[in-house]
C-alpha cells in the first residue's frame, strides 16, 4: 500500500500470461517525459521481457552443507585470531 506518495505509474493490463493479472510500474522523476502512449508501449516491452522464475526451496542437503560450512569458517577464523588453539 502507498501512502503519502506522489509517483507517476504505468499499469499493464494486457500481460498474456497464466499467472499475472497486471503490473505496476513506477515512473522514475526526473526522467525525460514521454506521451503517454510511448509510456504504456516501453512498459509493455518491458513486462514481456520478464520471466517467472518461482525461487525453490532448498533441500536438506543443501542446507546442511551451507551450515556446516559457516560452522567450519567461523573456527577457522577464531583459530587464525588466535581465541582457539589450533
């Protein structure tokens, strides 16, 4: 929700695709005006442009690895510091 905000938006309604229904796009100040046409046919060509790519989950695995290996460097740094005796 905007409150407060005074922007120019772009909405694109005619998006083509299953998942979305429109998009808003928000005009940054102090850029070249265009018409209004030109505005809603470069937001278009944008939106087209854009790929829905759902960020998956990572596995046990995966996880596990990342955390070990934070594990192993946070020692590997207290033992350079010299607080662990290596």
């Amino acid at each position: 929700m905007l409150k407060g905000v005074n922007k120019h938006v772009v909405e694109v309604v005619d998006m083509e695709n299953e998942y979305f229904e429109k998009a808003i796009l928000f005009l940054r100040p102090g850029r070249p005006g265009f018409d209004e046409s030109t505005l809603r046919q470069r937001a278009g060509e944008y939106v087209r442009t854009l790929k829905y790519r759902p960020r998956r989950a990572l596995s046990p695995w995966k996880a596990a690895g990342i955390i070990l290996g934070a594990v192993l460097l946070g020692i590997l740094a207290l033992g350079a510091a010299g607080s662990l005796p290596l």
